[in-house]
C-alpha cells in the first residue's frame, strides 16, 4: 500500500504510484526485514533519479506499507508529511517521521550544515508568514521524490518504522498531510475501532469525510489496509506467549535500548540518511506533534500477554464411569415395555419402551411409575423409519443431530454416532439423557418430545434450537479482525447478559429443586456449549439447558437442605467450567454447579473467556487456591458480589439457586432487556 501527495504538478506522483512497488519487488531478493529495507531504499533513490531526468520539477512525499505476513512484521518508509498510524483494538501508534522543516528540528540541522538558508516567505505587507521554507526553491518539505530543481538539499532518504503485526488483526491508515492537518490520529484511530464499515474502502472513505467536513484546505487521502488475527502454525493451544501493540502514551517514551525485552513491542525508526551531510535519526512522532528524539529506536508500549486457548476441544473430557456414591442407581432399556399402556407404540411392544431398574420400591421408583400412569403423562415413543431427515445439524463427541418434523413442528433427532455405540458408557449415557429428559418440563430446560431407537440404539427427538449461545457470543479476539468484535461486543449490554444469567439460574434451581421428588439433577456439564436458544416470538434471547448425558441424581434421603460434599467421579464435565474440588477430584455437592453457573455468567456478561490463559494443569493448580478472574468494577455492586460469593473456594458459603434467581431477577428489573436490533 502506498501514498504520495505530489506538489508543483501531478507528474512525480503519479509516477511513484506507477513506479514505486514494481521496483521494490525487483530489487528484494528475499522477505527479511534488512532486505527489504536495501530494496526499499535503492528504489526510492532510483524513483527519485528517473523523476528528476524525466524534465519535470515537480515533487511528491511517498509513504510505502508492507506487511511480511510469514514473518509476521509490518515495515513503513516514508519520506515528506505522508504518515501512517497502526490501529488495533488496544489504541494507536504512528509509523513514520514527518519532514516538515517547521517541526522537524532534525531535518533543520541537516540543511543547515548543507548551507541552505530558512525562513518564511514574505507576506504583502513585509512580514513574514506561512510555515518554515527552505531557500532556494521555497520548500516546507525537504525529503522527498523529485524536485529535480532543489537537488542540493533534496534527498529521498526515507524513515524506515517496523514493529510486529498484531496478533489480533488490526488496521494500517495511512493519509496525505491535508488529513493530519484536519484531525488528530485520535480521532482517525477512533473511526476505525468503531467498525461501521464493511470494507477497508469504506473506512478510508469515512476518514477523509470526517477530515473535509471541516473545511478542505489540501489534497485530502486516505488509504486503509485492515488484517485480520495471525494465524501460526502452533496455533493449537499450546499456551505461548504473544505480544500485543498497546496504545502510545501522550508523552514521549524515554530513549531505550535498540534491542527490545522478549514480550515487549518496539517500534523501530531508522532514518536512513545517505546524504554527505552528518547523519540524523529521529523518531519523532509526527501524528501526535511530540518533541523529537535523537534515539534511532523508540519503545512506544509493552504488554505482555498470554495468548487466549479456545479450550473447547483441550478441555472437554469423556463420561467417566458411574459414580461412586449411595444415590439410587439405575439403568435404562429398550428391551421390555413399561410405559403407559394408553401410549400407542409404532415400534411394537418387545423394543420400544423404557424400563427403569433400581431399589425396590424406591422414592424415585415409586414417583416414576406414578407418573407414567397419568395417561398422557406417558413417554411417547416415534417409529425412526416413518420421520423424515431434512439436514445435518451438528455433532459432538459421540453424539450428532439431524433435523426433522414432528407433528408438523421442526424438531431434532440426537443419536449416537456410530463409532460410539460400541461404547458402553456413551450408551449409558445417552438413556440416562432420555429418561431424564422426558421426564423434566421447564421453559429454560429443552423440551424432549418423543424416543425411540434406530439399529438397536435408543434416540430421541428434541426441541428445535434456533441457535446455541457460543453462536452468540463475541468471537475470540484472536481469531476475527478488532473491528467485528467490537461490533460483537456491543450487541450484548450488561441488560441482555442479566437476562441469559437469570434464565440458566431458573433452570439450574429446575434441576436442583424442582424436577424429581426426593432427588437434585446434578447437570455436571454447565457450559455455553450445552445452553441455547429457542425460537419464541415474545422473546428472541429464550435461553434453554439441555444434554444431560453427564446428568446425576442426588439422592436428598431425610435432609433437603444436605449439600455435605460426596465421592462423585472427579473431572466430569468441561475443565474450563469445573469448581475447583471437582476439577482437582476431591468429593463434591450439587453447590458445584453454582462456580459452574458464575464462570458462565462472568464469560457471557464480560465477553471474555475465563481462565483461557492457562493450561490444564496450571488451571487445576491455581483454581485449587482460590484464583478467580478479577470481576469488572463497572459491573453493578449486586452482580460482582454475586460472582464472588458464587466463586467461594468453600462450596458450602456458596449460595443455593433459590437465593440467586431473586437476586438476579432484582438486577434484571434494574437493568430491563432492551429490544435487540438484529444484524442486516
């Protein structure tokens, strides 16, 4: 990408624009940075000889953008007032030094060695005005293209800048000076990070409106360059470090070291200076007017920070065996009749109805058998061959989804994969899930409308989601360009984040209250992957819980208030989402879905991953002491207190879900749910 803003005639600009990149990709015999710089420099020098042979004295500034996306560096040279600004998602920093006489004390210094006289131009009246010149030849810029009658002192030396690429995408700008002469980089950078735009055309667009539309006194450009997040090949969680451009303070950052600290960002400003006159570096920053240095290397911000890890894959762990603990067991299957004999039975009656095997007798038994004979209480079973597959939906580890119809309403099969009905514990799995299922009647808690089996191996057909909640959520800022994500960002305000949080909330007091006499649902798996949405038009956020393939009942015996921790299976779930005693397998209580539901609530209501820093073993290790993400302070008084009694390393100072649902239903009549204006 280039820029060049001709003067005394359009001649020298247009042909750097011509000219310029196909002598540098000439002259580069490979992509590291010093090669590119050599070619860069002999180009300008060539550019400069053949305007200047060429019979024109016209001139022009030159700003030249590369991007080395193999090695992951952004270099700018640039000689004139021609300047670029990098802006990414955490600020803005200039790239470049203007060459203005009137600013520029170094570039003064150079002329003057050379003998060349500085002054202002005379006005009518005798006095001098306008900006600082050089004389002979009157010019306020005295680096650039051509020129060919002001040879003595005009040189193409440009500036050489590079610093990193951001690893989260961000935006190059770069704009003639009748730009900067209209508007602050501040202001510049602040169009770009809004994203109102589709197209990097767009945005150049936006900024040379704004800077016109307070009056056009020169040549007004802009060029944008916008790029994505950096794809590497470790990429993989593997948990290493990466480095981030911050914003560049007000004041100018003292002089350090050519060679910058491993984690820091440094933006390097070279002035190639070729001329016989004494040599002069400066890293001034033009955008911003800060005084000029003489340090050939300035540090503009440091921040060091851990890259993000999805985790979704890394951290999903496999069902583990039955757990071990006194609660009734039981187990489902497909080979007797026992529900309702008012249901009818497409499937005959040798294999398809459920039968549930546990204690005598027991309360569970006893309620169970009672509902089932309620006549249309009755689980109904569907003939797979007579329902019609119209898509794919989705697959996780040893279940996929496909949709149908039932009844003439959209609905979902969930069905093994086949790979997986080998496995017993996935099969296990899969009718604890059905039984459950089929059993529970919540608004936030996915409808199971029907079962049956396919080869052998119970299905169940579900309600239709219209989309899950990670579908919803602000994408990783490692993986999508700062300018969506802002736009992502703000299509969840803290009103609809209460909203999602007070519905899981009811569904999770469902589960632990409500669902079963006698018995708490310990869901064990609480994770955006496992919440959705369904289609309501009174409501488009209708927020549901569902896959409780991982489900386990919790015996209440005499005590219903008994929360006494018991020896579960350890690590069962998503480890991102674990309490700490059952990610580190200490014995635990249905108070561990509480942690679970806040880490929830904290990622949907900040946007943000929590914990995505760490490893597997680090999470253990540093969630087993207490560590917790620092709760945003802007957040209202009532929801950080609510996280962080919810995030007690002590389950039992953990609130029950029958005390969060009032305190959330508080916040939400503070903080209505405003009506979501849904993308174009």
């Amino acid at each position: 990408m280039l820029v060049a803003d001709g003067h005394g005639g359009k001649d020298a600009a247009q042909l750097a624009a011509q000219r310029i990149l196909p002598l540098i990709a000439q002259e580069a015999g490979n992509g590291s940075g010093a090669e590119l710089n050599r070619a860069c420099v002999k180009s300008f020098r060539t550019l400069h000889e053949e305007i200047c042979a060429s019979g024109t004295t016209a001139g022009s500034t030159l700003t030249v953008c590369c991007i080395n996306a193999s090695r992951q560096e952004l270099h700018v040279w640039n000689v004139g007032d021609s300047l670029a600004v990098l802006v990414d998602a955490d600020g803005h920093a200039p790239l470049g030094v203007s060459h203005r006489l009137g600013i520029n004390p170094d570039e003064q210094s150079r002329l003057q060695a050379l003998g060349v006289k500085l002054g202002r131009a005379m006005t009518e009246e005798g006095k001098e005005g306008g900006p600082l010149r050089a004389w002979p030849g009157g010019l306020a810029v005295t680096r650039a293209i051509g020129d060919a009658d002001c040879m003595s002192y005009v040189i193409p030396a440009p500036v050489w800048s590079k610093c990193p690429v951001p690893p989260k995408g961000g935006a190059l700008l770069a704009c003639t000076d009748g730009v900067w002469d209209l508007m602050s980089a501040d202001e510049a950078a602040t169009i770009l990070l809004k994203g109102e735009y589709d197209a990097a055309r767009d945005a150049a667009r936006q900024v040379v409106r704004k800077a016109v539309s307070r009056g056009l006194v020169d040549d007004t450009t802009a060029a944008v360059m916008l790029f994505g997040p950096v794809l590497e090949d470790d990429d993989e969680d593997d948990g290493t470090l990466a480095t981030r451009p911050a914003a560049i303070p007000e004041s100018q950052t003292p002089p350090r070291p050519a060679r910058a600290k491993s984690g820091e960002l440094t933006i390097q400003v070279q002035d190639l200076t070729s001329a016989p006159a004494p040599a002069a570096t400066t890293s001034q920053a033009a955008v911003r007017r800060a005084p000029p240095t003489s340090s050939s290397v300035r540090q503009v911000s440091s921040v060091r920070r851990i890259r993000k890890l999805s985790g979704d894959i890394l951290f999903d762990l496999p069902p583990k065996e039955d757990d071990k603990d006194d609660s009734d067991e039981f187990l489902l299957s497909t080979d007797r009749a026992l529900i309702s004999p008012s249901t009818q039975n497409p499937l005959g009656s040798q294999n398809a109805k459920l039968e549930l095997h546990q204690a005598p007798q027991s309360e569970f038994t006893r309620w169970r058998r009672k509902y089932t004979a309620d006549g249309d209480a009755g689980t109904r079973v569907v003939d797979f061959s007579k329902l019609t597959i119209s898509r794919y939906l989705g697959e996780g580890e040893f279940a996929m989804a496909h949709q149908t119809t039932l009844d003439e309403r959209p609905a979902a099969i969930k069905m093994l994969k086949k790979e997986k009905r080998e496995i017993p514990s996935a099969v296990e799995g899969l009718k604890r899930e059905i039984m459950m299922m089929t059993l529970m009647d919540h608004p936030n808690v996915l409808k199971a409308y029907a079962l049956g089996q396919h080869e052998g191996i119970p299905l169940m057909i579900v309600e239709l989601l219209s989309r899950t909640l990670p579908s919803q959520l602000p994408r990783n800022p490692d993986t999508v360009p700062f300018w969506v994500r802002w736009r992502e960002v703000k299509r969840w305000p803290l009103s609809r984040s209460l909203h999602c949080a007070v519905q899981l909330a009811r569904a999770l007091k469902y589960c632990h209250d409500d669902a079963f006499p006698g018995y708490r649902v310990l869901h064990r798996d609480v994770k955006p992957n496992n919440i959705g949405f369904i289609h309501d038009p009174e409501d488009p956020d209708h927020l549901v819980l569902f896959d409780f393939g991982l489900a386990k009942l919790w015996g209440i015996k005499n005590d219903p208030s008994d929360t006494l921790a018991r020896n579960l299976t350890g690590e069962t779930g998503s480890l991102r989402y674990m309490a700490p005693e059952v990610a580190n397998s200490r014995p635990y209580c249905p108070k561990a879905e509480v942690f679970s539901f806040a880490t929830v609530t904290y990622e949907i209501a900040s946007c943000e991953k929590p914990f995505s820093s760490m490893l597997p073993d680090q999470f253990r290790r540093a969630i087993g002491k207490g560590y917790v993400p620092e709760i945003p302070r802007k957040w209202p008084a009532e929801l950080q207190s609510l996280i962080s009694e919810c995030w007690k390393l002590d389950a039992q100072q953990r609130p029950e879900f029958r005390e969060i649902v009032p305190r959330l239903e508080a916040l939400c009549a503070e903080h209505p749910q405003k009506p979501l204006q849904r993308a174009a």
